[in-house]
C-alpha cells in the first residue's frame, strides 16, 4: 500500500490584503467616542446604502448587543466570543450561513476576525480579569469608520428624499400639462398637436418614473411646465436670460471699453455689415435647411461670400452661448464646461428630433465642441419655431463646414443680441 498522506487543516480565516488593512485600521480605534447604542442605530440603516443585506445587518445588531456596555468605554475591548453555533440560533440561520455572512462582513470593513488554531473563540485576561486580547470577533473597526458609514447613510436618506420630491413633482406636472392641454382653445391646431408630441416624447424619455433619476424627473418636470405656460399664452420668462449691458463684449477688464459695431473688431468693416438684429425675426418658414441656412449676411453679394475668408472666426466663449441659447435653461441644461455642453448634446439631440447620424455627421465634420454649439443653436431655433426641420438644419450646417462657410460665432453674437434686446423691450 502506498503512503498515506494527511492534510492538515488550515489555522484560522482566510487572510486577504484588504482583510489585513482593516486589521490594522481597528487597531487605531478610539475606543470611548461612541457608543454601542450609536453603533446598533447605525448598523439597521446600512442596508440602505447596499453595503449589506437585512440578514447581514441583523447578524451585525446580534453581534453588537452581545458585547458589554462597558467594553465601548475607554480601556474597553469590544470583542464578541459566541460560537456560529450559538449566533446561528439567536438570529434563526444555518451555521453555514452565518460563517458566510461573517466572512463578508469582513470583507466588508465591518468587523475584523482573529481565529485561534482550534477556531474556537476566547478572551485572554490579565492577573485583574481586565481582557487584554481574544480571539473572536472584534467590533472596533465600526468605531473607526463610524463617521464614515453614517455619512452615507445621510447621504442616502437625503437622495432617497429628493428622489421622491422629485418624482411627485413630475408626476404633478405631467398631469397639469394634460388638462391643460384639454382646456386649451386660444392655439391653433397645429401647435396644440406640437406641443401634445412633445409631451408624450418628454414622458416617454422618462418612461417609467419610479425608476428614472431625480435629475431626470427634474429636468421633465421644467419642460412640462414650460409646456404648460405656452398652453397658457404667458409671456416669455425674461427674468430667467442673463442680464447684459449694452455692449457686445460682456467681459470688460475696466471702465474704457468702447462699443464697436461688430464682433470681429480685426475684420474689414465693409466686408462685415451684418447688425445684431439681421436675425430671421420673421422666418417661421425657414425650416427648409438650405445653403443658406445659417446666419449668412443677406445683404452681402454672391462674389464676397465665394471669396477665401482671410482671418480665422472669432472664438466664441461658453458664456457667449448660454446667453445666446436660454433655450437650454429651459430644457433644464446647465452646463459649466464645455465638457458638460457636449455630454448634454445626445439628449439635446432627442428633444429637438435630430437624428443620431446627424450629429454624427455634425461631430465628423465641426468637431465635438463645434459641433456641441451648433446643436444648441438648432435646439434654440427649434424652441423660437423659428426652423420646422432641425435636422435638415444641422445638415446643412455640416455641409457649410465641410466647404469652410460655417461661421458659428457670428451666429451666437446674433442671437445674443436678439435675446438681449427682447428682455430690454
């Protein structure tokens, strides 16, 4: 017969990186700063943030109401010497199941292990009685990150509360702007059918609302009620656009500005006599993108506009579209970068009906950021009524890009000073 050879049996837990880590943390413990009860309140709302389960967190509260009072006191030791055994039949699971449960409260950062050679649990006294060590479960690594899981508990409580503020405001809103759009009969059809679809397109972006984001369900629920204040016929919220002087530049370092008449201070005045107000003020028809789609001076002739543009285009700053674009504080954007203007521009894309290979094409040829400006300018005209297909209107300023007739900022210098004209008048 050949040699039989014994295993021996592993001594102790399995031991990770992490589970040494937090070893080491409980070991900085200020025993004495918090209580057990302060620890029993904290560890039932952990479920809350996912970091456990409700059996997990019902092991954790045995664990803690076994340990004295006394051992979270200064001097004190709080460790818990119960047996799976006994611990499996006060919380009514298998031994199996709370050895699990206790490896990944470890794993977990909630408590730290110390197994002895025969995995059976004890303390170790001085000549006083006074436990100086143990083997068992070790409880002080809940006082080191105590301050840490209630703030995520906070943190959770204050979502979960928004989140549902949130959710009953939309669903408020949603309902408002269906009777208002039963009751409406000043509009004519054709915009009570406009705005009806962009109803449904808004409540279908959010589909089902209990489980859609509060941002979500805030930014709908701006759009509904803007919805409803154009079923209403109230007048334009020029409060909301941003107040500006008189003057084309809005950021002036001191007090000697001068006023020019146009925004490229650098550039022949002949060869630049578009004004502030040569905007299509009156071009509800003017969705069909055509060559001339986007903000060519009208008055200049066909032999200036085939002539090779001889400086670069002005540089347009995110404030210069903001102002220029107040549509996009009605749609409920915000953004503070040009990072968070392009992240926004597939939902821009959805609200206005471009298609996705349209601003694909939009990006291709302008680039991202370009490409960022010239959809907030679609969205903006789309929202004046001012182009029936914004589509084929950022198609058409793809192709101006891609011939090298695109002039985005002139543009945005328009429509800033249209804005800023209607909120004077």
């Amino acid at each position: 017969m050949g040699n039989t050879q014994t295993h021996q049996r592993p001594n102790g837990r399995r031991i990770t990186p992490q589970r040494a880590h937090f070893c080491r943390l409980a070991e900085s413990a200020r025993v004495g700063t918090i209580t057990r009860a302060q620890l029993a309140v904290l560890v039932q709302s952990l479920p809350c943030i996912g970091l456990i389960n409700g059996t997990e967190s019902h092991l954790l509260v045995a664990l803690i109401n076994t340990a004295q009072a006394d051992t979270f006191d200064k001097s004190g030791r709080p460790i818990v010497f119960k047996s799976n055994q006994q611990l499996a039949f006060e919380i009514g699971r298998s031994v199996g199941r709370v050895s699990r449960m206790l490896s990944r409260l470890f794993d977990a950062g909630l408590i730290t292990m110390q197994d002895s050679g025969n995995y059976k649990r004890y303390p170790i006294r001085n000549g006083e009685g006074e436990i100086t060590d143990g083997c068992g479960i070790d409880l002080r690594i809940l006082i080191v990150r105590y301050a840490e899981l209630d703030e995520l508990v906070r943190q959770a409580r204050a979502e979960k509360k928004a989140a549902d503020a949130a959710l009953r405001r939309y669903r408020g809103a949603l309902r408002n702007a269906r009777q208002a759009l039963a009751i409406a009969t000043e509009q004519s059809e054709h915009v009570m059918r406009l705005i009806e679809g962009r109803i449904d397109r808004v409540s279908n972006l959010v589909g089902i609302a209990g489980k859609a984001t509060s941002g979500t369900l805030r930014r709908a629920t701006a759009l509904l009620k803007w919805f409803v204040e154009r079923l209403m016929q109230l007048p334009r919220r020029s409060a909301e656009v941003q107040e500006t002087q008189n003057m084309t530049c809005p950021h002036v370092e001191n007090g000697m500005h001068k006023q020019i008449t146009t925004p490229y201070p650098l550039a022949d005045s002949s060869e630049e006599r578009r004004s502030a107000n040569a905007e299509q003020f009156n071009s509800l028809e003017a969705g069909s993108a055509s060559k001339w789609a986007f903000e060519e001076s009208l008055g200049r002739r066909r032999s200036e506009i085939n002539q090779p543009q001889r400086l670069p285009q002005a540089i347009v700053a995110l404030q210069d579209v903001l102002r220029a674009v107040p549509a996009l504080k009605t749609y409920g954007f915000t953004p503070t970068s040009w990072a968070d203007l392009a992240r926004a521009v597939p939902l821009m894309c959805r609200f206005a009906g471009i298609s996705e290979d349209a601003r694909r094409r939009a990006v291709e040829l302008m680039g991202e950021q370009q490409a960022a400006v010239a959809v907030a300018l679609t969205l903006e005209k789309y929202d004046r009524q001012d182009v029936k297909s914004p589509g084929g209107y950022l198609r058409a300023m793809s192709d101006r890009a891609a011939a090298g007739k695109l002039r985005l900022a002139r543009s945005v210098f328009g429509l800033a000073a249209r804005n800023s004209m209607e909120v004077t008048h």
